[in-house]
C-alpha cells in the first residue's frame, strides 16, 4: 500500500474524551472516529486491525470444527419473549417498533435467534454436536459507553452457540472452545489469563472469562498466589454489579409488608424489579446516634435474579480479612432483612457505601418499623452518603478455592466469555432432539463471546510507549513501513520502492510512506501508529551501501546490506 494514496490522518494532540491510552491513540493514529456515544466509525488502519483479530478467531474456530453462519442484527420481540428475556434484559436492549407496531430489538447477543434456527432445523442427535459461530456487529445500550473501542453501544463480537444431546457431550464442545480462545489469545500475542466466573444474567451452569491483563482494566482478576487458579471479582464472591441504570427517580412510599421476612419475598410482595441488585452489599456507618458513636459494618442480603447467596462467607471476609474493618467497626449481620437495608433512610450518620451500590436505583429498604418497608430510595438522594469505599480490597484476601492460599488482585480486561448454558434457552424455547432411546429432550447448549474491537483495544493496553502504540505482529495494521528518507532523492525513491514491492512479493503486509514530507514527520507517525518494523532507506546510509531497519518495540536499530537481497534480510 502506497501511503500517498492511502487514508490515514494521525493527530499530535491527546484528545480531551480519551480517558484510557488506548482510546486516546487510536484515535491519535486515525484508526477510529467517533460517530455518537460508544457508536465508531473504523477508519482504514482501524478496519485492518479489525480485521486480522476476526481472520485469527475465524481460523481457530473452524479449526475447531465450528460452523460459520451470519444472523440479523434486526430481532423480534417474540423470539425474547419465548425465552423470558424480553422484561428482563433491562435497558440495555434497545427496543423499537417497525411502522405496524410489531416490536423489534437490536441484538445484542443471539441466544434467542439461534435456538430458533436450530429449533427448526435440528431433531436428532445424529444432527448433533454443531457449534455455530458468526462474527458480527452488537447494539447493546451501554449506560456508559467509554474507552472507544474497549465499550461501545455498537461493537462486533464474535459469538458461538454448541449444541449436544447431552450433558457430556456440551462439556467436549465447552472444552474444545475453551481451547479454542487460548489460541486466539495467544495468536494476538496477548499475556491473558482464565478465570472461573459467575454466570450471571444470563444464566448457565459454569463459565470462564479470558482476561487480557493490564493496568487499566475494568476487571479485577483474583489469582491464586500458589496454584494455577484465578477467578473473577463476582466468583470470589464480591459484589460489583456493574453499571448504574438511569433510571426516573420516583417519590419515596411507605409500604406495608407483612409477614414477608427475606429479601426474595418481600421483593417478590412488592413487585420490584431486583435484577440488577448486586448479591451482597456493604454499608460503613459511623458517626454519633443518640449520644452513642457508632462505627458499623452492615452486611445486608440481597438478592439478584435467581442468585443463591453466600451471606455467610461474605460476613466472614470482612470480619476476618478486613484488619480495618474488624477492629473498629461491629460487623451487623442484616440476613433477611428485605431487599436491601440501610437502617432509617436519612439517618445522621456518615454512610459509607461499597461501590457496587453506586449504581443501585430506587431500591426496598427496611422501614425501621416492623412489618413495613420503603420503596423507591435512591441512595444519592436519601441516604446521605459520604463516600464509597472500594469493598474489593477488603475482600481480595478470600481464600483460593482449590488449594486455600490467599488471592492476589491485579487488573484485567474481558475479552472473551464461555458458557455452559444448559438447557435454559433450549427448554423456554422449546428446541429438543430425539436421543438415542427415540426420547425426545431438550438441547444441551453453550455460548461463547470475544469481543473484536475490544481484543484490538486490549493489545494497545498491554504494548505502547511513550511515542505511540507497539503493535503485536499478528494484529499489526501494517507488517512493516518503508520510509524513503531524502524525497528528492531518485536512487533513494528508487531503493525503497525495490525494497517495498520485495516485501510485498514476499506476502509482507507492507506499507511505503511516499508522502513528500519530512523525515521526522514520517518518523513520528511510524512510531505512533506502531508498526513492528521500520525500513528507511537514507542518502546518507544509502552512500554506504545500507538501509536502516528499526524494531519498534526495542527501538533497536540494524544496518542491512542495500543489495538485492536487502528484503529477505528483513
Ligand atoms: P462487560 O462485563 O465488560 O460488560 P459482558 O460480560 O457484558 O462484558 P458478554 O456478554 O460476556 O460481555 O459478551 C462477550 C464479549 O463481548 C465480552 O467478553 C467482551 O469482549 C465483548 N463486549 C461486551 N460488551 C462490550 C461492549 N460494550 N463493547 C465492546 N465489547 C464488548
Ligand atoms: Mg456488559
Ligand atoms: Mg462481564
Ligand atoms: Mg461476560
């Protein structure tokens, strides 16, 4: 590719709306330009990075004998309201009507659409195993998209779904995903880690996270410090729920609640949605109650979709890991006591809130008067809150479940999710094959994700400088750069063509930077947009019969000889 004819526009400034350096650079290398809120437009250079992540997840899906197929983006209603999804999904589904009032969604995962295709097309288990993947672009309605690429509303992700007759079966076509993404991982060039996680909303029995690790990962990654093990933040039982949901903020109501004493059914009397409710919370008070200081840890019950919770271990944690905690605070076991309880609402105390709970809307606390509850309290708004505090550091000294030894947490990104689903789509949607007995059961399933804009993102957290990004060859937008120094300079033009259209006939993803500008200028882009490899063919070197070869990621330079075979020394 001849730069001069090619499109890329770098930028010198940091743009003021990147927070994180990987947005900040492929924006500043002109991979990426923003359309809207997490909505991007891939430019050339980014579409080329794009694109070589999707060719390494394509190869080693169908080396593991899944099957490629595209489905639409465009989803009716029925299909999520058939698996109970569509109450549940919560705003992240972006809904809408077609001109006859039919409601539609923008897919954000395909779990419904591909269990009605198989559905229909399956019903027997000599129709099975099949895995089923595509790559392809996701809506999903992100309450803070940020990072560019890392979360966006708009984003491609490359999604398979296996099917089996039985139990045994799903867990070899798990297995062989599962492998399947160390590959990937590995193929990007990308230090990664596995970790055991909670299968969440979205059901299922077990389920493993593929994390890229890097300093200024969202993730928490709990590794065990003696045994291969790690974990997510939610597996090792902590309670980031996520994202706060915009939501109306309604008039606070007393209600009454008879007789309803856990969590679950006073939810359950009250018609509240507690989805998005994390699992556990925990609330720091401290201040002067009627004459009285008061320094206390609540841990309070809650209760999120069909979630068992491990109350129990939790307290322990905090009573006997949390040297801060133990020592100066009484730890109050709030079990049971409604869907969430921060003692009277307005109490005159400084309330310290886990973060998770910062994104915790119109929530049931305790009434502070028996058989009765308040609905619709905002925390921001009714409870006074002094500050969060970040429950995770309190907790990252639970134990490791294989061999007891402490955690240690360190940051990651999520790049990749596996899942056992089980039969739950299969069975609300009614997808079942005929076993070998002629029984007709329903589908064993699993699902598994990798996101593509944000592997590409991920490579840049894990590998830049202070020039630009230092790209891992196989994900590299270009191999190579040859940069003709002296523009005016007709044997210097003349040596770095040969030597580019050599690479080229090599089958090297090569680019030559023609453009009549200065050195330096060709120099700072090659650094920012990171090419593993830069070729500059000079006057000076040129007169002593050598090019110039600099490795981007050790800036070491190397003299080749300038003769023939110049290309194939690179
Ligand atoms: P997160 O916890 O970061 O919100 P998720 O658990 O909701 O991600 P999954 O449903 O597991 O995501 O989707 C599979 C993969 O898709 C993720 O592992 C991630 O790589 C990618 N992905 C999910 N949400 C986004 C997003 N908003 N922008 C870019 N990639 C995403
Ligand atoms: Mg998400
Ligand atoms: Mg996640
Ligand atoms: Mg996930």
């Amino acid at each position: 590719m001849r730069q001069s004819r090619y499109f890329i526009q770098t930028m010198r400034e940091i743009p003021s709306e990147a927070e994180v350096i990987s947005h900040q650079l492929m924006l500043r290398a002109g991979m990426i330009k923003k359309v809207a809120a997490g909505i991007y437009d891939y430019l050339p250079l980014g579409l080329k990075v794009i694109r070589k992540v999707e060719n390494i997840v394509r190869e080693n899906m169908n080396k593991a004998g899944a099957v490629e197929l595209l489905m639409s983006v465009v989803q009716p209603a029925e299909l999520w309201q058939l698996s109970g999804r569509w109450n549940h999904f919560g705003k992240e589904l972006l809904r809408f009507k077609d001109r006859g009032e039919r409601d539609f969604c923008l897919g954000p995962t395909h779990e419904e659409v591909i269990t009605d295709i198989v559905k229909s097309q399956v019903n027997s288990y000599k129709q099975m195993p099949v895995t089923l993947y595509q790559i392809q672009t996701k809506f999903r309605d992100e309450v803070r998209p940020r990072f560019g690429l890392m979360r966006g509303r708009e984003f491609i992700m490359k999604d398979a779904y296996s099917f089996d007759i039985d139990d045994a079966g799903a867990d070899i076509s798990y297995q062989k995903m599962y492998d399947a993404y160390r590959s990937v991982f590995n193929a990007c060039g990308l230090r990664h880690k596995v970790v055991d996680a909670d299968t969440g909303a979205i059901g299922g029995s077990f389920s493993h996270e593929f994390m890229v690790l890097a300093d200024t990962g969202e993730d928490a990654v709990m590794s065990c410090t003696k045994c291969d093990y790690s974990a997510n933040i939610e597996k090792a039982q902590v309670v980031d729920n996520g994202e706060k949901e915009t939501v109306e903020l309604s008039p606070l109501e007393e209600v009454a609640t008879p007789d309803k004493h856990t969590a679950l059914e006073v939810a359950e009397f009250l018609g509240v949605d507690i989805k998005h409710v994390p699992k556990t919370m925990i609330i720091r008070c401290e201040g002067v109650m009627d004459g009285k200081e008061e320094k206390t840890i609540f841990v309070a019950c809650m209760v999120r979709g069909d979630h068992e919770v491990n109350l129990t271990k939790v307290k322990n944690i905090v009573k006997a890991k949390s040297a801060e905690f133990a020592e100066h605070y009484e730890v109050q076991d709030m079990t049971g006591c409604a869907v969430g309880s921060l003692g009277p609402v307005n109490m005159p105390l400084k309330v310290y809130v886990d973060n998770a709970l910062k994104y915790v809307s119109n929530i049931v606390v305790g009434a502070n008067k028996e058989s009765y509850h308040i609905k619709n309290v905002n925390l921001d708004r009714d409870a006074k809150i002094e500050g969060y505090f970040d429950i995770r550091n309190a907790l990252s000294g639970d134990k490791c479940p294989l061999c007891g030894a402490e955690y240690e947490e360190t940051r990651g990104i999520e790049v990749g999710h596996i899942f056992k689903l089980g039969t739950k789509y299969s069975e609300s949607m009614g997808a079942k094959a005929l076993d070998k007995n002629g029984k007709n059961i329903p589908i064993v399933m699993g699902c598994y994700g990798i996101g593509i804009g944000r592997t590409a993102a991920s490579a840049i957290e894990q590998n830049y400088d202070e020039s630009g990004i230092i790209w891992p060859k196989a994900v590299a937008p270009f191999e190579a750069v040859v940069v003709p120094v002296n523009t005016n300079d007709e044997e210097v033009i003349k040596k770095a063509d040969e030597i580019y259209e050599c690479l080229l006939n090599m089958g090297v993803d090569v680019l030559i930077d023609d453009r009549n500008e200065r050195a330096g200028v060709k120099f700072n882009d090659a650094d920012l947009i990171g090419y593993p490899l830069r070729v500059s063919v000079g006057k000076k070197t040129l007169s002593d019969g050598k090019v110039e070869v600099l490795i981007r990621r050790t800036k070491e330079v190397i003299l080749i000889d300038a003769d023939n075979s110049a290309a194939e020394k690179i």
